[in-house]
C-alpha cells in the first residue's frame, strides 16, 4: 500500500510502497475513507527536532482519520467489516488514571503506552496511507447515520481538540461573555462553530487572511478582525470594555500570545492550541488579575463522542475540500503559503 512517511526530522516525508497491515489479537485494521492535513505536521516537517517530543521517525504522517474497518484482529467481536468508524487517534496505556476516564492524550505512563505521549500519526504509523493498523478497538467510534469519512476526518483533531478547549472553559461562557479565536483555520473554523453551538459567548474570530474571516462569519462569529496594533483595545471595546473571557489562540507566535494576554478580561482563560513557538513572558502585570494561561493537547475519546454528536444532529460541519493521496505534499505546501480555507481532506 501507499503510505508518507516521515524518515527523519526537519524534511518532507516520501510517498513508499510499504506492505499492508495485518491485525493482531485485539488491533483492527482501518481501509482509510479521509485523512485531514493537520498543521501539526508541517510543524513535524520543518520546525521539531529530535528532543521536542518523547518520539522520533520513522513512521507514517496521519492523525485526523476515518474509515472503514476492513480487518480484525482475534478477540475483536463487537465491530463489523466495512462499518464506518472514527479513530480516536490518542494512543495512551488504557490502564492508567487518565486513561481509564479516556483521557489517552494525557496518560501518565509511558513505558505502558505504545509510545510516549504520542499516537496515530505522531510516533506511530497514521492515516496519509491505504491503510491504518489501529492497535485497540476501543479507539474507533461508530459514526452517526449521514455523516461520510471524508467529512468526519476532521472531527477528529480540528473538531476534538478545540471542543476539548471550548468545554474546559464552558463555565466562563455563560450569556453576555466574550471568547476571541485567534487563527481560523483547520480548527479555529470549528472553534467558531463549537463555541456557537454550546456556548451563549459572543464570539470575536481574528486573522489576517480575509477567506478566513469570511468562514468565520459563515461559521457563526459576530465580528471578525484583521489583527492591527490595536487589535487588543478592539476587543476589549466589544467586550463591554472589560476584556475577553475566553480566548483560544489557534496560532501560538510571541505576537498571539502577546494580543491573547492583553485582551483578556481578569479571571478569563488564555488557552493556548498553535505550536508556532511563541512565549508569553509571565509577571504580575502581564495579563489582568487571575486570568489563567493553559495549553491543550487533542481531546479526551468522551469529547470524541460529543463531537460526532454534535456532527451527527448538523451543528458542526468541516468545511472541507478534498485531494487525492499523491497530492499531499502539494497540499501542505499551499497551507504553507496561506492558501488553503478551511481543512484538505486527503482522500486514498
Ligand atoms: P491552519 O493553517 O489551517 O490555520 C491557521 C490559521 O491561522 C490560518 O487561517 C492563518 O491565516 C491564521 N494565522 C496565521 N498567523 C496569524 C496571526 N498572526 N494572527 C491571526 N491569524 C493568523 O492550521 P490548523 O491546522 O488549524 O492548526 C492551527 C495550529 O494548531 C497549528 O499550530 C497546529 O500545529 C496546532 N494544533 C495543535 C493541536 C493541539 O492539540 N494543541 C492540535 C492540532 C493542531
Ligand atoms: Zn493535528
Ligand atoms: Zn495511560
């Protein structure tokens, strides 16, 4: 089968002719439907290098996927051929405290895990292939009736883990809050559309690429912003003059960060999704009192399951278009360049 691999950091990953997998006890293959291009990845391509993750090459690139399940492995009883699933693609030990709530993007154990605070994708083979060899059943999710792989790929990253970062922080997101997303892209789209769907927030959707704050009007925002010097004092004016109460900050330069903190109104949330490696210097006047900075990695499989929900009842949908496997390097190369809205499905 076709597969991209990544061989080593910092260099484009090569389409190779690898032999297709086959289940062990408990493990199901996955023929692949949609597989989304992730920004991560162009990070694994060009920015991370060995000791930025417990992981290394070599393995397949992939972790947004959905598909069918085309084999199963002994001891696999409850999943049937050609059922259309999504992959939970956090492969965490399953024994430990995080993971036994589902939490696999945080398990504690990583010489039990298949890898180290990895997964799908990340330091084990993904999606950018034919095929996928997911390593427990547990990992796959029926999907709701309607809802296609293609269009369900994406749900499971650009959905999962701005849902995982809009739902922490729901508490603050009562009628007459404000939340800002910085950066609508792949998943700031979706965070537009999830903060719209379960929040009462008014929601402010900042970029600089006009296509993308016309999604974001689509996708529900009330205002949209180019970001400017006074991007920061902009907000806080919509904000009733207080400050934002949520922010998401979908791209992560010194430069976000820095709008992130100054916009945010005193007890909010800074969360921080975009791995472009900005800091955000820390002092006792550096944001408004008690806002509280985080950072979140991917969505725990009980988000999971409210996101295909969510999808499923049509309150969340990707805005998609979709390239054959051949074509993904040519796809990430035009979300180098800024010229992609929305997410790429790769489509094997
Ligand atoms: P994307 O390329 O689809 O979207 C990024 C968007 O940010 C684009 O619309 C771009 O125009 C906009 N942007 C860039 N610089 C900006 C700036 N200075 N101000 C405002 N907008 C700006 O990327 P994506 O796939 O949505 O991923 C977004 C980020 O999230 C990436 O860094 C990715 O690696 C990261 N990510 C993190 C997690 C996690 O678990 N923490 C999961 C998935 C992706
Ligand atoms: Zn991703
Ligand atoms: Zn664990």
């Amino acid at each position: 089968m076709r597969a991209w691999r990544l061989l080593e950091w910092k260099s484009e990953p090569v389409l190779m002719d690898i032999p297709e997998p086959e289940p062990g006890p408990g493990q199901v293959v996955i023929k692949v439907g949609g597989s989304g291009a992730c920004h991560s990845d162009l990070h694994l391509m060009r920015d991370f290098d060995i000791g930025t993750v417990p992981w290394n090459p070599a393995f397949t690139l992939g972790h947004e996927i959905a598909g069918w399940v085309h084999a199963l492995g002994d001891g696999v009883t409850d999943l049937e051929i050609g059922l259309p699933v999504a992959v939970h693609g956090a492969w965490g030990c399953g024994a430990c405290a995080r993971c036994r709530v589902g939490a696999e993007n945080y398990c504690e154990d990583p010489v039990a895990a298949p890898i180290p605070a990895g997964g799908c994708g990340l330091g084990l083979d993904g999606g950018m292939a034919d095929y996928v060899l997911v390593p427990d059943a547990r990992y796959l999710l029926p999907l709701p009736d309607g809802l296609d792989p293609v269009q369900a790929a994406p749900l499971t990253d650009a959905g999962l883990t701005p849902y995982h970062a809009v739902r922490r922080s729901w508490p603050k997101l009562q009628p007459g809050s404000t939340a800002v997303v910085i950066g609508v892209g792949g998943l700031g789209h979706l965070a537009v559309q999830i903060l719209a769907a379960t929040t009462a927030a008014r929601i402010i959707a900042v970029d600089n690429r006009a296509d993308a704050r016309a999604l974001a009007e689509k996708c529900g925002a009330d205002l949209t912003v180019d970001p400017a010097d006074d991007t920061a004092a902009q907000i806080r004016d919509v904000a009733h003059g207080r400050g934002a109460d949520v922010i998401l900050d979908f791209v992560g330069t010194t430069q976000t960060l820095a709008l992130g903190a100054q916009s945010a109104r005193s007890m909010g949330d800074l969360t921080l999704v975009g791995l472009a490696g900005g800091t955000l210097p820390l002092s006792f006047f550096a944001t408004a009192y008690e806002v509280s900075v985080q950072t979140v990695y991917w969505g725990t499989r009980p988000d999971l399951v409210e996101v295909l929900d969510l999808a499923g009842r049509g309150q969340l949908t990707a805005a998609i278009t979709t390239s054959g496997l051949d074509d993904m390097m040519d796809v990430y190369r035009r979300m180098e360049a800024g010229e992609i809205t929305g997410r790429v499905v790769i489509t094997p």
